[in-house]
C-alpha cells in the first residue's frame, strides 16, 4: 500500500497557484487604474496644468507594481525616479521661476541644451541597458533601457516646461508599444499607443503655446 503524501506536500500546489492568480490579479487592476490615472495625467499636462503631477505620482506607484512583476526592472525603477520628479515638478510648476525671475512657462530649448539633452540620452542608454542585460534576468534589455533613459530626459524637461519633451516621449511612446507587445502588458501597449497620438497633440499645443522656435 503506497503510501500517502504528507499534507504539507498536497496543500504546496494549490497555494502557489492561488499566490500567483493574486498577484496577478493585484497586477492587473493596478495596470488598469495606472492607464486611468496616466491618461488623465497626459490631458493635464497638454493643458500645462499643475495637478499633472500628483497624478503621475500614483500612476507611477501601480506601475511600478506591474513592471516588476513582469521582470521590467529597468521600467520599475523608473517610477520611483518618476515619483521623486514628480514631486519637484510640481513644486517647480507651483513655485518655479525662469532666469529672468518670472514664472516658468512654455518654452523652446536653445540649441545648445537640445545638444546636451541628445548627450544625456546617448550616455544614458546604453549603461542602463548594460547594467540590466549583466545584473538582472530582464528580457528587453536595450528596449527597456531606451525607454527608461529617454523618459528620464523628458521628464527633466517637462519640469521646466520645455517643449521638446513631447518629441521624448514620441520616441519613448513608440518604443514602449512595442516592449509591452512583447511582454504580453496588451492594455499597456493601448495605452500607450494613445499615448503617442496625445504626445503628438502635445507638441503641437505647447509649440503653439511657445511661438517662434528658439
């Protein structure tokens, strides 16, 4: 007569699976709260206004949740950076003043700090994408790094109000459509086709905004 397995043993199977359908039910509703939070985000950013931010700071803390559960590290440590500018964002656009002492506003980059942002993102990259493809078992690597790298730079200037940050997340947007495809996150890769159409929407209501090209 065989004998039978301990109980420990029999209880193992059905408690790992109902561990991973809560954590994957937990990732699910945060992603589609996020896609809300984010999208309600991106309107009030195009209109410049400030409550922006608080929005990005919960968006970003349910993102996080889900990129790391997909193993997205690059992506889910580019929220909590993403909290910390938010947090400065809104401060700056409460309470930030341009180098002429007035308050921020719309504006172009010059020239030169168009160059630096290029250099940033041109460094950035590539050590991101190293760091992740050695020191974790991402599966994206290079794609998660761009992602992570360019949205770093167009948060940074979107803190001050540059235009120019819309053509990041264009490029970020793009990018990050198709790594979401490739992670199986189908309402993140929607979201973030939307997302490209109000980058695009963006540009042109802040280089409105802005006039002349510096």
């Amino acid at each position: 007569m065989s004998e039978l397995a301990p109980l420990p043993a029999l209880l193992a199977a059905p408690i790992d699976w109902l561990r991973a359908e809560t954590l994957h039910g937990l990732s699910s509703r945060a992603e589609l709260i996020g896609a809300l939070l984010g999208l309600a985000m991106v309107v009030c950013n195009i209109r410049v206004h400030a409550a922006a931010w608080p929005l990005a700071i919960l968006s970003s803390a349910l993102y996080g949740l889900v990129f790391w559960n997909d193993r997205l590290y690059g992506s889910a440590a580019l929220q909590l950076l993403f909290i910390v500018v938010a947090g400065l964002g809104w401060w700056q656009w409460l309470h930030g003043r341009e180098t002429d002492g007035q308050a921020l506003r719309v504006r172009w980059l010059t020239l030169r700090q168009r160059l630096a942002a290029l250099l940033a993102l041109a460094l950035l990259w590539p050590l991101l994408a190293l760091g992740l493809h050695h020191g974790t078992d991402s599966g994206a690597a290079w794609l998660d790094a761009f992602v992570t790298a360019g949205s770093v730079v167009a948060q940074v200037l979107l803190v001050r109000k540059r235009v120019e940050h819309w053509w990041g997340w264009v490029a970020v947007n793009a990018v990050a459509i198709g790594l979401f495809l490739q992670q199986g996150l189908l309402l993140s890769a929607g979201l973030y086709g939307l997302f490209l159409g109000m980058a695009l929407l963006g540009l042109r209501a802040w280089a409105r905004q802005a006039g002349a090209r510096a």
